[in-house]
C-alpha cells in the first residue's frame, strides 16, 4: 500500500443520533445512551488508483472522541465474507451513504449503534438494516485517533469554532445596533402612544356625544315612523274595512242565491212529497178494497168447505154409492185432496188478510210522517223566504251605504259602533232567531229538520214496495193470495 495522496473527495458529512455503548468503570455492564455523532465518509486515492474508503466519527461536545477507520479493498473482501454482502467494493459506500439518508426517526429499519472497548482505544461502529424477517449487521472496527490527526482534528474545530464566535460577534454587535434603534423606536413609540391615548379619550368623548345626538335623532325618528306606521295602520284598516264590506256583500248575495235555489228545492220537494201522498192515499184505498174482496172471498170458501164436509158426510153414511160409477175410494180420495187443498186455501187467505191490515197500519203510519214532513218542508219554505228577504233588506241597506245615504237598519243604531260591536259588518243584520242565519244551509236549523233532510229527498222505502206491481193494479199480493184467485174457478166447477 502506498502512503502518498493523490487527492480525497467527501461522500457523507452529517450528524446523526446513535446509541452509544460505554464501559462502566464499576462492573462488567455497558452504560447505553444516544448521543449525536458527526459521521465522515471520505473516498482517498493513492498512486495506482488505490481506493480507500475512510470512516470517521466524532461528537461534538467531546473533543477526544475521534475514531477513524480505512477500507481498503483486501479489508473489504473480508469484511464482505463476515457480513455476507454481495455488493462490490465500488458501490459499497454508495449503499451505505443510501441507507443513511432512509434513516428516519426510531422507527427506521437502519439502526446506528457505537460500542466503545474497555480501554476506549476501539469504537465498533455498527450498522443494523432489518430487512423483513432477518436482520444484516455491518460492524466497522474504528480505533481512536491520537497525535497529529486529533490536534488536526482538534485545530479544525477551534477554527470552526472561532468562525462561528466571530460570526456570532458579528450578529451581536448588529443586534445591539438593532437593539439601539428599537429602543429609540420604543420611546417614540411611548410618545406616540401618549399622543395616541390622548386623542383617543378626545375622539371617545366626542363619539359619547355623537352617540348620544344619534340616539336623539333616532328616538326622533321612531317617533316619525311610528306615526307614520299609525297613520298607514288607519289608511289600511279602512281598506280592509271597504274590502270586507265588499266581501260581505258578495258573501250575503251568494247566500240569498243559495237560499233561492234551496228554496226551489223545497217547493219541489213540497211537490214530490204530495204526489206521494196522494199515491200512497190511492195505494191504501185499493188495498182496503182488496181486503174486502179478500173477505168475500174467504166467506164463499168457507161455504164451499162446509158443503164439501157435508158431501163427505153423506159418502162415508153409503148414501152416495150407487150414484157415481166410479168406485168408493177413488173418490174419497179426491174428496180428501179436494178438502185438503180448501183448507191450506183459508189458512193462506188468513195470514194474506193479517198481512193486509198489517200494511194498512205501515202506510197509515207512513202517511202521518209524510204529512208531518210537508208542514216541517212548508214552515222551512216560508223561513227561507223570509231570510231571502232579510238579505235583500240587507243588500239594499249596503248599497244605499255606498251612495252616501244612511238608512235607518237593524242593529246600527246611534249608539252603536261601526259594526254594531260584531267583528263582521254584517253580523248586526242577524234575525231574532235562536241560531243564526248561517244555519239554515242544511244546517242545525230544528231537531225535527233531520225528517226532511236528506233521507226524505228521495222516495220512502215504504213506498218503493208498494209501487212494484201499481201497472198490474195486484201491488203487494202475496204468492199465496194469487193462488187463491187461481183457485176459485176450480172450487167453482167442483160446486
């Protein structure tokens, strides 16, 4: 190996914290702490283009701490079989000066440790990569640095240290310089802020007085506003006043329109409910001029019956044998049939004629309700003509309002307010009646009302039934009373 120089280059000059393993003076143990390093990594060539790669490391507070190692590339192919590398010696450097710089905090996977000999002329330096599930160590034996190169060393920081003094000189005096001026700033600052503070409690003064003509204006103002505000308060109230009027107006003619139709509603229902009754009244006359019949009709079968007992009689005596060719018993059995059929014919004419009197009473009772329910109709129709009435009274009283007359009307009096003391202007024209006009709308007007409304607006169920045979002029004959009118020409002919 050659000991002349040709040049050096620097390919890593930084601190850089580490855990430093001392020996402890009092036992065997190591003493741990992490402490910051300055690390060199310098490149050396010597004559034949020798290459080593100098290691070196120091501490700052700590002026003997100085190690330093060459590698050549003989000491790295050893190093390299104890490390189990497989980089050349060209890009080691290059490889450690990268995981340096991917060192970041703790929690990097480059770890830095210094271990120190018993006798500290050695510092193992230690470079730990944890890679995934194994772990490359690469300890660098650096032995302490004495003599020449520690003065050199130690000359190199003293004039660092002298550069950073004077530098730091520097910065003093111009601090104090600046330090000199802030002063004078800060005392015409104070001047300035006296100054300052004075006009301030002037301007406050001022803005108290300024304040208080402000509140003057605006007390002022409200005042102005407010009666500004009362004054369109009255301009709009009597427009919505004119505007409820019209409202009411037109309110109250609608309703005289509605009272009119409901009133040519009721006349028509008035209409109906006479024909009904007059068709009911005829439907009853019939009814009792079939009972009659009926009755005729039963006495005749009863004769009937008694005659057929007694030719019976006379059959079961053997005084009729000889004068029929037929035999005996054919016509005991048609006698027994014959007697038979009369019988079941009195017990249906029976329960027809219950059923008659019956229907009598239902439509009596009918008749008295339909009767009802026209003078109720009748007494609604004379009502709603006075209320169409009172609202053409009204209408009239309005607009002879608009034309600048004054009527004397119900409910204004001199007295009175402009309502009459009602919330509508309408309400003072009300009639004396116990609810008011709204009501007569289909409304509450009487508890007897429900009769006419709205069940009695169509034909009564009662009479539905009795106006399903009228065309035939049989209306509500049973099955049975039609057999019996069937019959009577048989019971006829057996005579």
């Amino acid at each position: 190996m050659t000991t002349a120089s040709e040049g050096s280059s620097q390919l890593f000059h930084g601190s850089l914290p580490v855990t430093l393993l001392q020996p402890n003076r009092n036992g065997p143990e190591y003493i741990s702490s992490v402490v910051d390093v300055v690390l060199k990594l310098i490149e050396r060539r010597f004559e034949g283009n020798e290459k080593e790669y100098r290691v070196e490391i120091s501490r700052p507070d700590e002026f003997e701490f100085l190690y330093a190692e060459g590698i050549t590339r003989i000491k790295y192919q050893s190093l390299a079989k104890t490390w189990n590398l497989n980089v050349d010696f060209d890009d080691f450097p290059a490889r450690i000066v990268r995981l340096l710089r991917e060192r970041k905090g703790t929690t990097s996977p480059v770890q830095l440790t210094c271990t120190l000999s018993q006798d500290l002329s050695v510092c193992t330096f230690e470079v730990v990569h944890l890679i995934d599930m194994y772990t490359v160590r690469m300890p660098i034996e650096l032995k302490a640095v004495r003599g020449k190169d520690l003065l050199c060393h130690v000359t190199n920081n003293m004039r660092a240290l002298q550069a950073q003094a004077s530098t730091l000189k520097t910065e003093k005096k111009k601090l104090e310089q600046d330090c000199e001026e802030l002063r004078h700033v800060v005392e015409e600052l104070r001047e300035f802020r006296v100054k300052a503070e004075l006009e301030n409690s002037q301007l406050e003064q001022r803005l108290k007085e300024a304040e208080k003509r402000l509140a003057d204006e605006k007390l002022k103002r409200e005042e102005f506003e407010q009666d500004l505000q009362l004054e369109r308060d009255e301009r709009d109230s009597a427009l919505n006043t004119i505007e409820n009027l019209k409202e009411d107006l037109a309110e109250a003619e609608k309703k005289a329109r509605d009272l009119e139709e409901e009133l040519d509603q009721c006349e028509e229902e008035c209409e109906d409910l006479n024909s009904r009754l007059q068709d009911s009244e005829a439907v009853i006359s019939r009814l009792r001029c079939d009972k009659e019949n009926l009755a005729t009709s039963l006495d005749k079968t009863k004769k009937d019956l008694a005659k057929a007992n007694h030719v019976i009689a006379k059959y079961l005596k053997g005084e009729m044998r000889g004068a029929s060719e037929r035999s005996l018993d054919e016509r005991k059995n048609e006698m027994a049939a014959d007697l038979k059929m009369k019988e079941s014919l009195i017990d249906e004419m029976t329960a027809s004629i219950a059923d008659y009197k019956k229907k009598v009473d239902d439509l009596t009772k009918e008749n008295k309700e339909l009767h009802d329910t026209l003078q109720i109709l009748e007494a609604e129709q004379a009502r709603n003509a006075r209320v169409i009435e009172m609202y053409r009274n009204q209408q009239r009283a309005v607009a002879s309002r608009s034309l600048g007359t004054s009527p004397i009307i119900p409910g204004f009096g001199p007295s009175t307010t402009l309502f009459g003391g009602r919330t509508s202007p309408l309400g003072g024209f009300a009639p004396s009646t116990p609810t008011n006009f709204r009501n007569v709308l289909g409304k509450p007007l009487q508890a007897s009302t429900a009769l006419v409304t709205p069940s009695m607006r169509g034909t009564p169920p009662a009479l539905n039934l009795r106006y399903a045979n009228a065309a035939l002029g049989r209306e509500n004959l049973s099955p049975a009373n039609v057999a019996i009118e069937a019959a009577q020409p048989q019971t006829t002919a057996s005579k």
